[in-house]
C-alpha cells in the first residue's frame, strides 16, 4: 500500500488507527498538494476560502490540503472551485503550518472525497502541535550541531516528563539505559510519551500510574540542569520516532539561553 494521508485516514475511521497515530502520520507526509499564492513581492501564502457550517450559521477561514493529484482532480470535478485554480505547491505539513499561521480555523484534506477528513478549532491545533513535534524531532536527528535547535528546545511548549511517586517524594522516571547511567526521558508528542508508559507499565505490574507533567522548554532545561545525579537526556526513548540521546550538556546550553531570551 503507497504510504498516502488518504489511506491513513482508512485506517482511522475504520478504527484500525488511534488518533495520535493519524496525527503523526499526518505530520510527517511531505508531499501534500496545496493551493497557494503570492503576493506583489513573491512571497508565498496559503490561499484560504471560506466554509459554511449550515449548522451554526457560522463562516470559518478554510485550507485545503490533497494527498495528491488524484484527491485534487476529485475535489475539482465536484465543486469546479476558484479554491484550486491558480498556484499548487508541493508542501510538507511543516512547511504548510509555517505558510499557514493562524490564517486557517478549518482545515479540510481530500475535502469532496470518501476519505477526506476535517480539522477544526481544536484539531487544528492538534495538527499543528504534532507538526511542531516532527520538526523538532527532525531536528534531533538530522540537525542537532544547529545552534538553531537551541532556540527551538528553549521555546518548545509541549514537552512531557513522567514521575514516580515514592515515600521520599516524586522522582523522574528515566529511560532505560544497558550502560545503568542515569537518563532522563523526555518526550515530544502524546504518542512518544504513551510508548513508554505502556513499556514502563508492562515492566512494573502492579505499579502506580506514573504522574505526566507537561513543560516548556525553557523550564524544563532549567529543572534538568539543576539536578546533579542524571548524566544525560534521552528524547522518545520508545519510539514511535527514533529515540535520540545526549549529554547534559544539552540542558545546560539550553537552559543559559534564558539570559539572551
């Protein structure tokens, strides 16, 4: 099966995929085909219509994504719409969120065909918080000698730490490591960060729950580097993305960022 949102989106409304999956998938396609435009000066926008909910009466800023070709070719037979005439640029959903801004309160993929799907108020910030996700986590991977990055961890609103609780207090759960050094694990998306309870659950019967506690980055360095027994950090340690470790010298360039902030 070719590796397309239309076939993912099968797959989730036939109860195959749970919504997180869907949302990572969807953030990570590369290829979306969207109507775009420039202004007098050659700078590229999304271009945005309107979508009528009959239902409240209520007009919405509306973006189109397609999955390809075919999906747009559908979309035109239907509607023989102004929305798709004009400009088409090859996206990826970063690219597109980064176009996109907060011009958009609905977002329609494969709008006119059986598998299209619509975000709207909060699922469009699901698919632009899963979409910050991937890009950093991309970052991690392939980027991670850009002092760009930096800027990125320090600014980055959706990190997750897990802690346990203990008669002595809460303590931070730590990615595994066969070397036993002392690793926090952190994690990017909802879908990194169930992996490892699940992991961690299935390794500890019977344990309590552990306690998620959501962080910016710039307060997450800082607690991380203030703590002197861990020895480095590890992001997404179960996957679903490629786990990516460092040293705490990570968290201590990251957390003196706060002075230049």
């Amino acid at each position: 099966m070719i590796n397309i949102p239309r076939n993912s989106i099968d797959l989730f409304k036939t109860g195959k995929l749970d919504y997180a999956g869907l949302l990572r998938f969807l953030a990570e396609y590369d290829s979306w085909q969207v109507p775009t435009q420039k202004d007098n000066i050659g700078n590229v926008h999304i271009k945005t219509g309107v979508y009528q909910d009959d239902e409240t009466n209520r007009s919405y800023s509306q973006a189109l994504l397609f999955s390809d070709g075919d999906a747009m070719w559908k979309f035109g037979q239907e509607h023989n719409s102004d929305d798709i005439r004009g400009d088409i640029s090859k996206l990826s959903t970063i690219e597109f969120f980064d176009l996109l801004g907060n011009s958009a309160e609905v977002i329609d993929i494969d709008l006119g065909t059986e598998t299209g799907l619509r975000f709207m108020d909060d699922k469009v910030n699901d698919l632009r918080q899963a979409a910050m996700a991937v890009k950093l986590e991309t970052m991690l991977i392939e980027e991670e000698s850009d002092p760009k990055i930096f800027s990125y961890l320090y600014h980055y609103p959706f990190f997750q730490v897990f802690l346990r609780e203990t008669p002595n207090g809460a303590n931070l759960l730590l990615a595994p490591d066969a070397m036993g050094r002392q690793m926090a694990a952190v994690f990017t998306a909802d879908d990194c960060a169930a992996n490892f309870v699940g992991n961690y659950m299935k390794a500890n019967p019977g344990a309590t729950q552990p306690l998620a506690l959501a962080l910016e980055g710039s307060n997450l360095f800082k607690k991380l580097a203030a703590m002197p027994n861990l020895q480095g950090i590890v992001f997404n340690a179960s996957g679903p993305t490629k786990p990516k470790a460092f040293s705490m010298e990570l968290a201590k360039l990251v957390a003196g960022m706060a002075k230049d902030a």
